[in-house]
C-alpha cells in the first residue's frame, strides 16, 4: 500500500542517517540469513516468505521516499556538515536498493519451494522437481 510521503525539514536529517543505516544493516542481514534457504528452500514456510516478500516491498517505498526526501533538501541550502551526511546516504541509497533487490529475487526464487508448497504437493510431482534439480533436500 502506497503511503503519502510527507516532506520533512533538514532537521530530520540525522533521523534520516539513522533509519537508512538501520535499513541497509538489517537488509544485509536479512539477504545472508536467507542464503542457506537459496540450497534448501523447504526450510521455510509460506507465511514466513510472504511476510519477507511484504515488508522488502514496502521497504522499497521506504527507499524512493529517501530518493525523494534527498532531492529536496539538495535544493536548500547546507550547511558542510548537513551536505557530508546527505552525501554519505546518497551514496548508501543504491547499496539499499540493490541488497533489498536480492531479498525479494530471493524471496520469490524460494516461494514455490517452501515446505507448505512440498507438502501441498503430489509425489509424482515432487519426485519431479527433486530429479530435475529444482528440489533439494
């Protein structure tokens, strides 16, 4: 669900600095406990997936709300400090976005294969996907 960005004056900027250092620490956390299930995706469920899935699209509107935000305050004018911080993040920003990218590609590879998937499945068809490569056990 799309939220209404609300524009916000440079004095936010450090809760800014810190809510997408925040971000991008705990998206690389998230895309590195996950990779184990990239092998073995039936050690996850349905509802954790989706839930996975949900909140890294939302995460995504976080980002382009910090895309815009940047912009508007590269209109006012900075004080050194203000524009060494605003630099730091918009250097960050894609690093976000690309990491955030992973998840949900991770995300959406796995979602077939978690484990309510596996039991919801015929054995012919999961004998199916385990000799063709796609199942691992």
């Amino acid at each position: 669900m799309k939220r209404k960005p609300i524009d916000r004056p440079i004095s936010y900027l450090s809760l800014f600095a810190t809510a997408l250092n925040g971000d991008l620490s705990s998206v690389r956390e998230q895309y590195k406990t996950m990779l184990p299930a990239k092998e073995k995706p039936s050690i996850l469920d349905d509802e954790t997936v989706n839930r996975i899935i949900r909140l890294h699209e939302e995460k995504n509107e976080f980002i382009e709300n910090y895309e815009r935000q940047f912009k508007l305050w590269r209109k006012e004018k900075l004080t050194p400090n203000q524009l060494i911080v605003l630099e730091d993040l918009e250097e960050k920003l894609p690093q976000l976005r690309e990491v955030n990218g992973k998840v949900l590609k991770l995300a959406y590879e796995i979602q077939p294969y978690t484990i309510d998937k596996i039991m919801a499945m015929k054995p012919e068809e999961l004998a199916l996907l385990h000799l063709t490569g796609k199942l691992k056990f």
